[in-house]
C-alpha cells in the first residue's frame, strides 16, 4: 500500500532578500486582543526580520 503525502513546504532560503522588501514589523498595542498562537506567530514574525532585515526595538 502506499500513500501520496502532501503539504506546504517553504522552499526559499532562509535569507531571502524578498522578506526584507515586503514585509514589515507587526506592532501591537495594550487594547489588542489575540490568542496565544497568534503571539507566537508575531513574535516569530517580528524575530525573523530582526534576524534577516535588522529591524530594531521600537518604542511604538
């Protein structure tokens, strides 16, 4: 028997220069309201283009 896996799968390297050009921060604010996932979602977000674009620190 056998079985056709399938899924998504990112294949652009890590260091794509494409993140840099269209992405941009995700800044939250005291009255936003989201769950645990959609936290860690934006902090990896938010972590990746600090790593790949040097995004700093705002005090937005």
């Amino acid at each position: 028997m056998s079985f056709a896996a399938t899924g998504c799968v990112n294949s652009s390297p890590a260091t794509d220069p494409l993140f840099c050009e269209t992405a941009s921060p995700i800044y939250i604010s005291a009255d936003d309201s989201f769950t645990d996932l959609t936290a860690r979602q934006i902090l990896t977000h938010n972590l990746t283009g600090h790593r790949l674009c040097g995004w700093m620190k705002s005090g937005k």
